[in-house]
C-alpha cells in the first residue's frame, strides 16, 4: 500500500487557534506560572541595583557597616528569587504537563475516530509518525518551552523598564544589538517553518517505508525485493538528510549572528556610560547597573530566540495533529433503529478510488441464520464486498441495510455488536488475557469472559499460563501463538455478540492441525449467527446453505451448492477443478 493520499496538515490559523484555546483553557495555571516569575525576576533585579548603590556609596565614602547591611540585602533577595523561581518552574512543569495531557486525550480521540477507509488510503507511516515524532515534539514545546517563553518575556520586560527607570540616556545603549538580531531572526523565520515543516514530512516517509518493509517482510523475502526495498529506504534517508541540512544551516547563521548581538550591549554601555560618567551625566553605580543588566537579558534573549525556533518545530507538528480534525467523518450515526436483523445489499457500487469501481451494483438479501458462503477469484471484489456488509466503508452508490437502516447510520458501537468482521489479523492487545477478551463488551463480568474462552476451547491453555486469565500477553509479555490469539478474538467476538459475521479466510494462515482446531472454535462462535464466510476452501461452500459467486465485482451466480452444481456454471466448473486436485 503506497501513500497515496495524506493526512491533512491544518493551518496556520486552525493551530493558533488550538494553541489560543488550549491557553484559555489553562489560564489560571499559566497565571500562576507568569505571577511566580514575575516575583522571582524582580527579586533578580534588586542585585545590579543594590550593586549600583554600593559602588556610588563607595566611591562617595561610606561605612563598613552600610557595605554589610547591602551585601545582606543582595543576598536576601537572592534567596527569595531562588525559592520564587523553584514554584515557578515547578508549576511551569504541572502547567506543561496539564495541557499536553489533554492535548494528546484529544489526539487520541480524534485519531481513533479516524474513518478506516482514510487511514487505510493515507498509510500507516504517516499516522505512526504522528504519533511518536510529532507527539514528542509537541510534548517538548509545551512542557519546556511555554515555561521559558514565559520567563523570558517576563524577565525581558521587566529589566528593560528598571533599566529605563535607573538611567533613560544610559539604556539606549541596551538597543545597539537590535538591529542585528531582527534582521536575523526575521532572515531565520521567514525560512524556518517550511523548512521544519518538510523535515517533520521526510520523517513519516522514513517511518512508512520502514514500518510497510516489516509489515510485508514475508513478501519482501519471498520476492526478493529486498534490494530494491533499500533503495527506496536511501531515497527516503536522503530526503530526510537534506532537509536536516538546510534546517542546520537555518540555525548555523542565526545563532553566531545573535551571539555577536548580544554581547554588544554590554560592550556599549561600558562605553558610553564610561563617557557620560565623565561629563558628570550618570554615576558610576548607574553604569554598573545598567551593565550587569545587558549582562542578565543575555540568557532570556537567547531562551527566547531558541525557543522562537523549538516553537516553530513545535508547532509545524501541532499543524499534523490538529490537520486530524479536519479528516471528514464517512459516516454520521442516526437514531433509526434496525426493524429485524436481516442484511440487505441493494444495487451497492464500490470504489476505492474514484471512477474505478471494482463492484457494480451488488444485490444480496441475507436472511438471520443463513450461511453464505462467497467464492470466486482472487481480486474479484469479495472482501470488498465483505466490508461493506460489515459496514466498514459505505457504499459508493446504492444501499447496505441492517433491519432497513443503513449500516454506517449506525452509531460504531452499536454497529460493532450487530456485525462484526473477523479476518486473519489478529492483534494480541498489551494487557492480561481477560483485558483483551473484554474489549469485546467492556462492562462483562469474570464468569462471561470465562464462559467465552471455554466456548472457543480457549479455556485449557489459558488456565495453564502463570496466573491464567490475568496473565500480562502481547509484544514485551507472554507472547501467544497466532491460533491462540485468533482464540481470544473469537471469545472476544461471543462476548461482543454480534448477529451477523463476516469471515474473511479466517482460518487460512495457520496450519491445518490448527485450523481444523480452530474451525472447532469458530462452530461455537457461529451458531445461530449469519455468517458471511469469503471462502478459499470449497468445503466451507459446500456446507454453506447458498454459495455466492463473485467475479469482477458482479454476483454472477448465487445458490445452494446444489442447485449451482446443476447450473453447470462458473460455481461447477470451479468445484469440480477443486475437487480433481
Ligand atoms: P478479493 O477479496 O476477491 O480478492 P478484493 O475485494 O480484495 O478482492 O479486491 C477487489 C479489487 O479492489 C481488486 O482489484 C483490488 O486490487 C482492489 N482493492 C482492494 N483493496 C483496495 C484498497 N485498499 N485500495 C485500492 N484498491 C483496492
């Protein structure tokens, strides 16, 4: 599967307005924060101050007991800055944590509702690179980076001010570095979104061409398409590469040319406060205070300017997890409730991309308890034909109806316990084996669950693991066979109930000792069920009460396995070749 079709990315105003609510929505947290640093930044101005005093005090004459009373006061108000900024920087950090919190709950929501079909067309890569690396770089951003946007901004404003207050002629020369680092960070920023933007890009194509390499290893190997399989990985690496190059050099002009801004204040006001102090304009103390200022807006300046690029990489990911909203929904749930549990497929098309149907117009009336079994070539359309019946897409044109109602009307988890689609992946949930049988109806007591591992003949091993249905299983714990999770997904299915099923070749990856065990299994869960079973083997048709055969997106033939053996048709000639082998 190639991504053909990408997850939408949002816009520029889509992620500021998240960002501006997720703010609002936190706003007596981020208040606390900003008052805490205020408080710790105008402790922090009181030293160059102080020190301002005392080198005035001196060069005037004073006491040794003056020089005692400052040096305390300097280190008074050093103590409370200290004790002020570890609230503020630990509810900068509850803050962050807060807000990713529900940042990634909504994520989370919003990704699960995801609509198959889309997920499916967009490619695994670009969803798992969503989820980690995007993730990751949000979390950074709004853990760390708000917390020290704030302080920065804060201990900005609030020096500049003492600083204009102690001496306005002096602190002009606070602003001699401007230029410079304006026009730089303007350079930088007209720049850097697009350019983060395309490397977050190259790390979901690296992510998918990795994640489809595993995924399909077995046809990898079985091909020989190994080689080629790494040539397109080194493609994708050196996309990725160049674009990390050309962020890199964003980065390797914007940060010398604000280092030299920086430091050029404090050389300034040296100067030209060593020249005003000797025309008698401003004091010693006031150079020295204004000095040590330059020096203390160093570090906010250079947090600000870091972060104002950590945000822009922050915020290229923010755009792919918000861009998730903006997935149109395939289906929206009504309130119609089903007459009956009868299936109708009438008249139904289905495309997966547009103007190529691969069926055409599906007629098919299920009646509750039938089994149909549905034959036919490979590529003919029957699993397609079978995720429809299990309301998985909607029909392109004409109508799949569950009682009358269409099935995608139905709200998912309503739907999922009317009709359920059992295919030969089966993912082992991390969790204890209880956990992933109860996924099938959340609210099921302990004594169903174990009434439906021993219907699926599950219960014998199950009771032999360490700590038998609590015992932990998945990737990391007690890894299970594929016919003993095909088991669990078959109690989970008794738990869920569903009144129709659609098998799609259920039963053909495992070995046939297992598979006849497995078919044992799958008796339990079908009785009194419909059942839809896309057949490989004809035996499964045979025992069938109709047989439906699909070719090239048409039912051509549909009855019982004898009325079609008299046909002498496409179903017969099928049957007979099967059965000479
Ligand atoms: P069958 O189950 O009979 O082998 P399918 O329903 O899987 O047939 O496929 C029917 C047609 O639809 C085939 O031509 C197949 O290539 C195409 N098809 C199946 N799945 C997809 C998909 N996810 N995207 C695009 N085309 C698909």
């Amino acid at each position: 599967m190639s991504s053909t079709t990408k997850l939408p990315v949002a816009g520029a105003l889509a992620v500021r307005d998240e960002a501006s609510r997720l703010i609002r929505h936190h706003r007596r947290g981020l208040g606390l924060v900003i008052a805490l640093y205020i408080g710790s930044a105008v402790a922090g101005l009181a030293g160059p101050l102080l020190l301002g005093e005392l080198v005035d005090a001196l060069s005037a004459g004073t006491t040794r007991g003056f020089v005692a009373l400052v040096s305390l006061a300097m280190l008074g108000f050093l103590i409370v800055q200290s004790v002020l900024r570890r609230y503020a920087v630990r509810s900068g950090m509850v803050f962050g944590e807060r807000v990713f919190a529900e940042l990634r709950e909504d994520f989370m929501r919003d990704m699960t509702a995801l609509p198959l079909s889309t997920v499916e067309k967009a490619g695994t890569g670009d969803l798992v690179a969503r989820t980690t690396n995007d993730i990751e770089a949000v979390s950074h951003t709004v853990r760390f980076g708000v917390p020290q946007v704030v302080v920065s901004v804060v201990t900005i404003v609030l020096t500049l001010g003492v600083a204009v207050l102690t001496s306005p002629v002096l602190s002009l020369a606070l602003l001699v570095g401007l230029p410079l680092l304006w026009a730089v960070t303007r350079w930088y920023l007209g720049r850097s979104a697009r350019g983060y933007m395309r490397e977050r890009e190259t790390y979901a194509v690296v992510n998918g061409t990795i994640t489809e390499t595993i995924e399909g290893a077995r046809t990898v190997d079985a091909l020989g398409l190994g080689a080629l399989r790494r040539e397109e990985l080194d493609r994708a690496l050196t996309g990725s590469f160049r674009a990390e190059r050309y962020t890199l050099w964003l980065r390797s002009v914007l940060f010398p040319a604000a280092d030299i801004a920086f430091w050029l204040p404090a050389a300034a006001v040296l100067l030209w406060g060593g020249w005003l102090a000797g025309q008698g304009i401003v004091t010693p103390g006031a150079v020295a205070t204004v000095a040590l200022f330059a020096v203390r807006l160093i570090d906010p300046v250079d947090l600000l300017i870091m972060w104002t690029d950590e945000i822009q990489v922050g915020a290229a990911s923010l755009a792919r997890i918000v861009g998730i909203k903006d997935v149109e929904p395939d289906r929206t749930a009504t309130t119609a409730e089903p007459v009956n549990e009868d299936i109708v497929v009438a008249g139904a098309s289905y495309a997966y991309r547009e103007g190529h149907n691969v069926l055409h117009g599906v007629d098919l009336t299920l009646v509750r308890g039938e089994r149909l079994a549905v034959v036919g070539p490979s590529g003919a359309g029957k699993s397609t034909l079978g995720r429809l019946i299990a309301g998985i897409h909607p029909p392109t044109s004409g109508s799949v109806t569950v009682g009358g109602v269409p099935l995608v009307d139905r709200p998912l988890d309503e739907l999922r316990r009317e009709v359920a689609l059992v295919t030969q992946e089966h993912h082992v949930f991390v969790g204890s084996v209880s956990d992933n049988v109860r996924l099938g109806r959340a609210d099921a007591p302990d004594a169903e669950i174990e009434d439906a591992l021993r219907s699926v003949g599950a219960l014998d091993w199950v009771e032999q693991l360490p700590e038998g249905a609590g015992t932990e299983v998945g990737s990391g714990a007690h890894e299970l066979t594929p016919a003993q999770a095909q088991e669990l997904a078959l109690a989970r299915l008794i738990l869920a109930d569903p009144h129709t099923l659609v098998l799609d070749e259920a039963t053909s990856l495992i070995d046939p000792q297992a598979a006849r065990d497995l078919e044992r299994s799958l008796n339990a869960v079908l009785e009194g069920r419909t059942v839809i079973a896309i057949a490989h083997r004809l035996h499964t048709a045979h025992d069938a009460d109709r047989v439906a055969v699909v070719e090239e997106g048409r039912i051509v033939e549909l009855g019982s396995h004898e009325e079609l053996i008299i046909l002498d048709g496409a179903y017969a000639s099928l049957w007979n070749s099967w059965r000479s082998e």
